[in-house]
C-alpha cells in the first residue's frame, strides 16, 4: 500500500535529517548520494536546505570519483550513455559532458537503429 502524502513527507524528513548527520559525520556527498540514491546535485540541495555549510559549485557537486578512463573505453565499446550515468550512480548528463570534454564522438540517439538506412531508402537491383 502506497504512502499518503503526510507519510511521504514524513520520511523525506527523517531521510533529510541521516543525510545531515552523515555529513556531520564526514561522509562525503557522493557517500551520501549514493546511499540514498539520489544525483549529486539534488543531494547538495536537501544538504543546504537542512543547514549544511557545502562550497558553491555552478553545476551541482563535482565527482572526482568517476573512472574516467573507463567510461570512456565502455562508451566506446557500445554501451549506452544512460548505462553507463546508471552503473556510475550519476545523470547522464554528466556522463555526457565527460565524453564531450574528453573528446569523444557521441554516436546518434538510438544507438544502430538511428543510422541504419531504412529497407524502403535501399538500393534495388532493378535497373
């Protein structure tokens, strides 16, 4: 059974409260994000709004942690922005702008199906 909305509330609450103790008690933010399963950035928001003192960053919380090289090795070996942003406990948008900045192509939306040509498009053999 799902939660009423005073419920809801009330564990956004308590949830709240453990992410500022865990920061308190030294946890990083990315430690904190990914316990809770939250972006970085949402993370760093629910932290100022309950108190805690984090530095200003333009775009969220920095994640040092990324295995860059790796990402990168997987992208180009297929796998798919949004797995790899999954399996990295961060937004695809990061992954993205880690891909760009290290200048890797970005393959088309879709994968394959984006750029095979369509039976109808084909060349026949007819003369």
């Amino acid at each position: 059974m799902a939660d009423t909305p005073d419920e809801a509330r009330a564990k956004r609450i308590k949830r709240n409260r453990r992410m500022l103790e865990s920061w308190r008690a030294g946890e990083s933010i990315t430690e904190i994000a990914r316990a809770h399963r939250l972006s970085l950035s949402w993370t760093g928001r629910l932290l100022r709004q309950e108190g805690a003192a984090l530095p200003q960053i333009r775009q969220g919380v920095r994640r040092a942690d990324l295995p860059v090289a790796e990402i990168i090795r997987k992208y180009e070996q297929g796998t798919s922005i949004q797995a790899l942003a999954d399996e990295n406990a961060t937004s695809y948008g990061t992954i993205r702008r880690l891909l760009i900045k290290n200048k890797v192509r970005i393959r088309p939306h879709g994968g394959q199906n984006a750029i095979e040509i369509s039976p109808l498009l084909r060349v026949s053999g007819r003369a």
